[in-house]
C-alpha cells in the first residue's frame, strides 16, 4: 500500500501519517538537511516532538537519496516530507536563482527516480508532504518556484499511489 498525506502546516498530516504505520517496525525517513541547531530553539524543539511520538522499534534514515532508501526497504517506510526534500534537492544543485526551465527539470527528473522507486518497493510506503497551492501567490521567486514544483511533484507522487489522504485540522479526507 502507498498513501499520499497531504495537508497544510500543523494540519495533523505527520501525526496521521505515523498511526497509518501503527506500532509495527518501520523506518522513518527524514528528508529535510537542516539539523538541529542551537541557534534555532523552535527547529530543536519540532525534532524533538516527531522523535517522541515514534515507537522505539522504528529505524531513522535522514537522507535525501530516496531512491536508494525505496530500493533497500526491509520494513514500511514513512517519508516525511516531500516539501524538505525538494527543497534539499535544488539546494543540492545550488540552483535557486537558475533558469525556472532547468530548475523544472532537475526536479522532474528526480521525481521521476522517486516515483519509479515507489512503484518498484514492495513494502508499505507512507510519503508526507505539504499542500501549498492553496494560499497566495508568493511574493519572492523562489516561493513561486517551491510552490509550483511541489504542486508537480504531489501530482505525480500521487498518481504512483494507491491512496491520498488531504488532513485539514486534524481531520482526514480520502481523496
């Protein structure tokens, strides 16, 4: 089974993401690059609470290569977030202030990895990520370009899934 968890910033959408996997053993894909940092008490603190919500008898993988990850799977997955690693995947290539064209299909490209992955992995797989394309159009280049690719990539991370779940408010809708 591969289910898609949508949703907007402190929706629930990690917390329903975990009790789809339930106690079993599983692995814990952290996407994100930035590690905890004394300088930032909020990011230490966010860490800490998705680290004390888990069962002891889940793995933790912080990778980006989720490919690899997808291939290698020995036991369900959940992969929290879409959002930090695109954003790990164009820091990555340093291509920010490139050609919108070339950051498109940089990033295809690996969704494209990804996806071929997910369908391959013959494990559960739980994939996270943030639904952006319903607020305002941002005012900076680089939040039109986060939000536009991450509308792309939830598409066709979506269309390789068997289930999406949309949480609003602590709430879940099966699309």
């Amino acid at each position: 089974m591969r289910i898609l968890v949508t949703g907007g910033v402190r929706s629930g959408k990690s917390t329903h993401a975990e009790s789809l996997i339930g106690g079993a053993p599983a692995t814990y894909v952290a996407t994100g690059t930035a590690p905890e940092r004394e300088d930032d008490p909020d990011w230490t603190a966010r860490v800490a609470a998705h680290r004390a919500r888990r069962p002891a008898s889940w793995g933790t993988a912080e990778t980006q290569d989720l490919p690899r990850v997808l291939a290698e799977a020995e036991d369900p997955l959940l992969i929290d977030c879409l959002g930090t690693w695109l954003t790990a995947t164009i820091d990555a290539q340093d291509a920010w202030e490139q050609d919108a064209d070339a950051v498109h299909a940089l990033v295809l490209a690996r969704t494209d990895e990804v996806v071929a992955a997910l369908v391959a992995c013959r494990q559960d797989v739980v994939v996270v990520t943030n639904e952006v394309g319903l607020g305002v159009v941002p005012e900076h280049r680089s939040g039109r370009l986060f939000r536009d690719l991450l509308g792309t990539v939830n598409q066709r991370v979506a269309a390789a899934c068997d289930e999406v779940h949309l949480v609003v408010a602590g709430r879940v809708l099966r699309l």
